[in-house]
C-alpha cells in the first residue's frame, strides 16, 4: 500500500475477520508513517464522532499536515453525524488518509451503500475465509516476509496450528525468521510444528480412521503424556468423522477441487480420507459418531477416567471400520 492510494482518500474496511481489518488499518497507517514520518495520527469511536471532531481530527497541526484518522465501529455512527461525515467522504483533505472500520453485519448498512458509490472511497474487505481459502493467506504471509512456501507445507501448517489468522500470521513470522529468503518445505514445518497438541490430536484420529488401532493407541498415548487436552482429541475425531461423512455422501464424479469444498478440506486432505473410507459404511460411520458423542460426554464429567473413555473411542471406531 502507497502513500497515494490512502492520503485524499477514504479507505473502508469491512468485514468481521478482525485480524484482517487491523491488518488493512495497520498498512494505511505504514504507508502515511513512510510517506512522513512526522505524520499524526488519531483514532476515535464513531458513536462519538461529530462533524466537529472529524474536522478537529483532520485538520492540520503546528507539526505536520499530514494525518491519518482512523474511526472504528461506523455501524454506530449517529444519524446526526451521517451527513457530515458523507460530505466529507466526497471531498477528503489532501494530505489526510481517514480509515473508517465497520465491523460487519447489517447495522449501518445504509452509510456503507452510500459510501461505496463515492469515487473517493476504497473498500478493502475483510470477510472471513473459508476452508479453501486458508493456504492461500499461509502463502501472503510468508510472502510478506520475503520468503515463499509450498503448497504442501502451507497445509501442513493449517493443520498444525489451526485456523486462528493470528496464530498462522505468527507462525508464518518464525518460519520466514528462521529462513530467510527461503522457500518452506513441508519438513521445516514438520520440524517447527509437528509437536502442536492439535496436530498430535489429528494424528489419533487419522490412525483410528484408517483401522491401525495399534498405532492409534501409540499416538493417543503419546499426545496425552506430552500433555494433549482430552478434548482436543474427542474434537479431532469429531472433525474426521463429519470430513467421511461428506466425502462418502458427495456427489460422484466432483473434481477434486470441487469435492474438497464440499467435504470442507484441503485438496491434499482428499487421498487420506478416501484411502479412510474405503472400509466404511454408512452405518458404522454413523456409529462411530455417536461413539465420539459418547466419549465427549464421558471426558467432559459423564465418566471418571478419561483416558479410559478415550481408549475405548479408539477400539470402537477402529473395530467398526474393521467390519
């Protein structure tokens, strides 16, 4: 982002994806610091926003003339100051760069629709992504960095740390930190976030899936002694089971990209869970989620024991697969 796409001009983040919306407000805010690094800045609430205080907040200063002003939550804007701000939209200050957040949903959507017809304004939106979308911010935040990542590694990364964008913003920063300029391979993420709890969780349930009960029993061992909550485990499964489900249930002849929206999957997740469903029926399927239900119950204080009731997850669902 450049000084001259956000200095005269208002810039309208949309969206409930907050990490994103901060992400847009943090780049204006790099641009106008880059282009002046004597700039102002101001931030303000839009319930408290007035003609007057926009104008006080834009105006210059006895130190610089340039500024950014940021104005979050416009969905609360009050009718009151709706034209005002409106008819600044349509002539902002030269030098000044106004942000105005709003955080989504139908509130105040009238001032957006408005806003959006002014040649003045640009709309950056940050909605929340969906399944498909995630490799694709993995790879702009490495990017960002200056270094790249394969496709495999980005999705080994979404399936180690989760989909919280900050927690893959944050996880992308160490990864580019420890290698710079380079492109991440699958086995550098391996290496960084193989020991993740939810990554170890998955595991469990990809070996009870498939009918290793021996491996699965190793794995769900392993991750409860390094510390893995029981219900992270009973939420792997969960997520494995309802993944089959579709997958089984889908339409023939989809292309992969296609059945792995439906399935709400990575691409790369496909071959695993067909080689998984090979030895599964409708009503084991079935079975087996309300074997998961079972144990979930069981770990959050129906049962004792609850490594007990995990163990007895995995027998069941690697002995229904069996069948």
């Amino acid at each position: 982002m450049r000084a001259e796409d956000v200095l005269g001009r208002v810039i309208l983040v949309t969206g409930k994806e907050e990490f994103l919306g901060a992400r847009t407000v943090d780049d204006v805010k790099a641009a106008v610091r880059a282009h002046d690094a004597e700039a102002e800045f101001a931030d303000s609430s839009a319930s408290d926003l007035t003609l007057a205080t926009l104008g006080e907040m834009a105006a210059p200063s006895l130190f610089s003339a340039v500024r950014c002003v940021v104005v979050r939550g416009l969905e609360n804007l009050p009718d009151e100051s709706v034209e005002g701000l409106l008819g600044y939209a349509a002539a902002p200050v030269e030098d000044v760069a106004l942000v105005l957040v709003h955080g989504g949903g139908q509130k105040g959507s009238g001032v957006l629709t408005k806003l959006r017809k002014l040649k003045t304004v640009t709309e950056h939106k940050s909605e929340e992504l969906k399944a498909s979308d995630y490799p694709g911010f993995v790879a702009n935040e490495v990017r960002r960095h200056g270094a790249g990542i394969d496709r495999e590694a980005a999705d080994v990364l979404i399936e180690a740390v989760g989909r919280d964008l900050r927690s893959l913003a944050g996880a992308a920063h160490q990864l580019t930190s420890d290698f710079p300029g380079e492109r991440i391979s699958e086995d550098q993420v391996r290496r960084y976030f193989g020991g993740r709890a939810e990554a170890k969780s998955f595991a469990v349930a990809d070996a009870a899936f498939a009918g290793r009960d021996r491996v699965a029993l190793e794995e769900l061992r392993w991750a409860l002694d390094a510390g893995t909550a029981a219900v992270l485990i009973t939420s792997a499964f969960a997520g494995s089971a309802r993944g089959l489900a579709r997958l089984v249930s889908a339409p023939r002849g989809m292309r992969d990209a296609d059945l792995a929206r439906e399935v709400g999957v990575p691409p790369w997740k496909l071959r695993s869970l067909r080689d998984q469903a090979r030895g599964w029926t409708d009503a084991g399927l079935a079975r087996a989620i309300r074997a998961v239900a079972h144990a979930d119950a069981d770990i959050k204080g129906a049962a004792s024991d609850s490594s007990y009731a995990l163990e007895r997850l995995v027998l069941t669902v690697t002995s229904l697969r069996q069948r």
